[in-house]
C-alpha cells in the first residue's frame, strides 16, 4: 500500500521535472538556431553590419554640373559608381534611372548566383567623362565596367546629354535637323569608318556591322560631341565576339558639317582649316599605301611590260557584292597581290554599299552586270539602258571610280544591247561553272585544263565554294608564272 503510494507520487513529479526539461531544452535550441541564423544573414553579406554605403555629392569643374558618388564596401557584392546631376530634373531622372538599373541588375545576379553556387563575388564600377562643345551641350560618356565571378565580365558605355544652362537633352535626330537623307548618309559613313579601322578590322563581322548601323537614328544615339569629332559607341560584341571594349567610330565634324544642324555647324575659318588637315592625313595614308605595294618581297610590281613579257589571265567575279563571300576573296586575292575584275549587280550594290567600297580600296577593276541580272536581248531600249545606267551610277557613287567594263547576264549579248552602252563588253573564255557544281577543288581542275596566256576566268563571288578554292587557283597560275591582271587590260591589248 505505502509502496503504491510512494510510487504514484514519484511518477508525478518525473513528469513534472519531464516537463520542465524539456521547455527548457526547446527554449534553448531556438535561442541558438535564432542565433545561427542572424550570423548566417550577416555573413551572407544580405546585412552584414560592417557594409557602408557612401553617397556623396560634389560640385564638378564644369558650371551647373554636380558629380554623385555612391560606394559599398561589401565583400560580396562591393560598387563605386559616379554620375552626373544637374538642376534639370527630366535629366536628373534619366540618369539616375539609368543607374539604379544597372546598380539593381548587378545586385540581383550575385544573389541569384549565391543560392546556385554558395560563393560569388563581383565588382561594379561606374564612372562617367565630360565632353563640352562650344553649342553649350555637354556630353557625359557613362562608363560600366561589371563583373561577376571574373568569367562573367561586361562593359558598356551610355552617353547623356545636356545643355545646363536650357536643360536641353541632345538627341540625333536634332543633331541631324531630323533629315532621313542625312541618316543615309551618316549610316553610309560610319560603316565605311568601321570598315577602314584596321584596329578593328581583323575580326569584324561584316553582316553585324551592317545591322548595327543600319539607317535608324536609334544606331546612332550613343555618341559623344566634341568640338572636333562625334564619335559613336557600340555594343560590346556588336562587330566581333571577341570584342574586350565597346567598339566606337570617329567621325571629323569636317566630314560633316552640312549635314549637322546650324548650331553644330564649325565655323567657317575652322572648318576649311580642318578640311586641310584631314587632306594631309589622307596623303601620309596614301603614301603608306603605296610603301607596302612596293615593298621588296613582292617583284612583280618591278616587272614592265616587254614584248614578250610574262603570261596574264584576269580573275573576273560575277554577281556580287556578297558581305561574306565577297570579302572573303579580297583577303585571298590580297594574299596574291593579285587584281581582279568585279562586276557587280546595282540591286546589290544598293544593298551593300559598304562591300561594293572595299572592293575599290582594295585596288581593283569595277564592271557593271545590270541591275537585276535580266536577259537583256528579251528587255526594251529605255529598259536596257535603265538596267545599265543605273548600275553604272550607284557603284560610281558608292565607291567614287569608275567603272570600266561591261558584262551582260548570262554573256546574252546581241547588236541592240551592245549600242547601249560605251563601256567595253568583257566576255569570258574559261567557265569555272562555279555556280553549278560548288565544287572548290572542280574549279582549279577547269582553269588547269583551259587557262591559256590572256584568258578571262568567270567566277562568282557569291558562293562560299568558290572562296574556297580560290586560294589552290591563284596557287597554281602564280606556280605557272601567270601574272594577274583586269579584264580592261586584256581588252586593250
Ligand atoms: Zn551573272
């Protein structure tokens, strides 16, 4: 009985101590989970508490211009950024926006990396230059230079503009009195720039330079105007993918100022003066032009014509200008020295000018192949001459030479086609029938079995089998001591 009843009561206060432990237990075990958890956060980086955020404002050495400096020193996720204010608040606010973009961006990239990786670090750094022009216009060129985990690095540049005195924002469009003929022609002149920078010409791919700088004012809304030049930025990787830096072309206000709107024009003085210096430089280009066609490796520009002079042939290319093919055969032909004859199409002139360009500096022979490529024998008087002329004019306005020779489609030629034009009929006698076999290695056995001293070779630039065997054919005729000339000098002679 007394057993039972000591029993009961120690079995009571078990449970009561029970209870009591096992609070407390729990009470602990969230106190240090709570803990953990707030030390996680702050090592996280998301609060840690030895983070600063700096913002500060000062006055720039240009009136009216206020420089803004924001900077964090998180080991994660660190930024120093820099950008201009004014008292303008419409430009205040584009700004600003802009940043806040680009600051927002960054920050949620590393944190979506974080939860995917565990560790990830990046850097963000904005800056910005001032660039004024006598118009009162400043332009503030906004420099972000981002990267995440290293591997994962991108640059960009964003131009703003602004009148501080008006708070006037300068777009294009205004610089350019909103004249769609001047947008061709600017198109037409930074492309020509990209095409002729040899710091970028190595690697540019020459059907995204002809998309970024297509005519729509919105391609040339990044650019930057000083008192001299407008130079215009692009995306990074908009002309080649391995490009480090935004890529941008410079172009002389000189080469320009008629299109610009009068309060951008140069003054009269400066210009003429810019004018002569700009002529001086394209005579020191010329010059090194000329160096390197006479340098001492190549003999065959010292051989003159003696009667029983070296064996020729001429190259002629038919139906291009083709952005790919095309430049492709001026790398190929450049490797040979060799000159050739293009006849090119107007209806692709019209749509690669810029290629139609190359072509002349490389130094060859421009010859006319109509407008649409038609059977002319089938076509009216006034339709023949249009086909021609019209050829004849865009390729002499897109490339500034002339052209001298003449090629009907298909050789289809009678008495009517041939008396509507005074450009000489240049024909063929070896048919590489490139165009139906695309076979490179075909080519160069038809032109071993049928090239003779003063054959004309037909091919077309239009196919990327023809490119590739391009380089075994000038291979051989050179190795046969052939030496390459146009087709007006075979038809002179
Ligand atoms: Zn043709």
């Amino acid at each position: 009985m007394k057993r039972s009843q000591r029993k009961r009561r120690i079995s009571w206060i078990d449970v009561t101590f029970s209870i009591a432990i096992i609070t407390l237990t729990f009470a602990a075990i969230y106190l240090i989970t709570q803990k953990t958890k707030n030390e996680a956060l702050a090592t996280s980086g998301k609060e840690n508490v030895t983070t600063v955020i700096i913002v500060d404002t000062i006055d720039s050495s240009y009136p009216g211009i206020k420089i803004v400096t924001e900077t964090s020193n998180d080991a994660i996720s660190p930024f120093a950024i820099q950008y201009p204010q004014s008292v303008h608040q419409d430009f205040n606010d584009e700004v600003t926006s802009y940043i806040e973009t680009a600051k927002q961006q960054y920050l949620t990239t590393i944190n979506q990396q974080q939860e995917v990786n565990g560790k990830t670090a990046g850097e963000l750094n904005i800056s910005f230059e001032t660039v004024p022009h006598d118009s009162g216009i400043y332009s503030f060129i906004i420099k972000k230079d981002r990267f995440i985990d290293k591997s994962n690095q991108k640059k960009e540049i964003h131009v703003f503009h602004l009148n501080p005195e008006t708070g006037n924002q300068l777009t294009v469009e205004q610089l350019f009195n909103e004249d769609p003929n001047n947008l061709k022609q600017l198109s037409s002149i930074v492309r020509n720039t990209i095409y002729k920078d040899p710091m970028l010409q190595e690697n540019l791919d020459l059907q995204n330079v002809h998309i970024a700088t297509e005519e729509l004012w919105n391609n040339f809304n990044n650019f930057a105007l000083t008192n001299d030049h407008l130079r215009f930025y692009f995306q990074q990787g908009a002309f080649s993918a391995d490009e480090l830096e935004p890529p941008f072309a410079v172009i002389p206000l000189k080469e320009i100022n008629t299109m610009l709107a009068d309060e951008f024009k140069l003054p009269l003085d400066e210009s003429q003066m810019t004018d002569h210096a700009t002529k001086t430089l394209e005579n020191e280009i010329e010059s090194t032009e000329n160096k390197e066609v006479t340098n001492p490796g190549s003999e065959s520009n010292t051989i003159d014509p003696i009667v029983d002079g070296p064996k020729r042939v001429a190259l002629t290319f038919d139906d291009g200008p083709d952005p790919k093919i095309t430049t492709q055969i001026l790398d190929i032909l450049k490797k040979y020295e060799a000159p050739a004859t293009f006849f090119m199409l107007g209806s692709r002139v019209e749509y690669y000018p810029e290629i139609a360009k190359l072509v002349q500096v490389a130094g060859h022979e421009l010859g006319n192949h109509t407008w649409t490529h038609p059977d002319l024998r089938k076509l009216s008087v006034e339709k023949i001459q249009s086909e021609i002329n019209q050829t004849t004019a865009i390729i002499e306005q897109e490339t500034g030479q002339k052209v001298t020779a003449f090629r009907p489609p298909y050789g289809a030629i009678n008495q009517t086609v041939r008396s509507q034009t005074s450009l000489p009929v240049a024909l063929w006698d070896v048919d590489t029938l490139d165009w139906q076999h695309h076979n490179p290695t075909k080519i160069l056995e038809i032109v071993k079995q049928q090239t003779k001293d003063g054959s004309i070779i037909l091919m077309h630039d239009i196919h990327q089998s023809t490119a590739d065997g391009l380089d075994a054919v000038l291979s051989f005729l050179q190795n046969e001591g052939y030496v390459f000339v146009t087709v007006s000098e075979i038809l002179n002679k």
